[in-house]
C-alpha cells in the first residue's frame, strides 16, 4: 500500500476514512452528552446564560462538522480506486476531525467551581 497516490493512478485515502469515522462518532457523542445534560435541571438552573450559549454554539458546531467530514468523504472518496495512507484532502479531513475535538471538549468540559471566599494571607 502506498503512502500517497501517484499523479495519474486515481486513489482513496485509508487515514480520510479513519478520520471520518471519528467525525460522525465525535458528533454521535455530542449528541448523546447534550441529551443526558438537558435531563439535570439543577445544573442547567445554576449554569448562566453565557455559559449555556457558548456551549449550544459549540454543539452546534460540532455536529455541522462531523456531517460535512463524512459528506465531504463520501463525495471525494471513490473506494473501488487503489487505496493509499494519505491524500490532499487527509487535510481538511484532519482539521476537521481536530475542530469537532475541540468542541466536544467544550461541550464536556468540566465546570470549575470558583471559590468566592478570598483567602486570608499573612505577611
């Protein structure tokens, strides 16, 4: 299997397929997170509005790009052609996989609880 295609041998890339793959089950995950957080009333009451919205925007990008890895692999991937590891698009294939990480990370990231009590120091 070569590693990137030869000029004039049409081919699919192994990696775009991977990268694919963990689009559509980034965003599958989102999906399921988001469901069981809308469950915990209590956390949403307590959680502010800039908050709630910075996530519901991160969702909602995460889920337009895991769609559009996975079209944008069905419309340039023909998988009957000669396979390689790497392709021109395993880039975009790459940034987007790296985009939906960042959201999901958003998405699920743990709140910080701040501690409005200052501390005392003593010099």
């Amino acid at each position: 299997m070569p590693l990137h295609p030869m000029s004039d041998i049409p081919s699919w890339a192994l990696f775009n397929l991977a990268l694919a793959i963990l689009g559509g089950l980034i965003a599958v995950t989102a999906i399921i997170r988001v469901l069981l957080n809308s469950r915990k009333k209590k956390e949403d009451a307590e959680e502010n509005a800039k908050d709630k919205s910075t996530r519901n925007v991160w969702f909602t990008i995460t889920l337009i790009l895991g769609v559009v890895g996975v079209v944008i692999f069905i419309l340039t991937q023909d998988m009957r052609d000669q396979m390689v590891l790497f392709n021109w698009w395993t880039i975009a294939h790459a940034i987007l996989a790296v985009a939906s990480a960042i959201g999901l990370k958003v998405i699920v990231g743990k709140k910080k609880k701040r501690n409005h009590e200052y501390s005392q120091v003593s010099y």
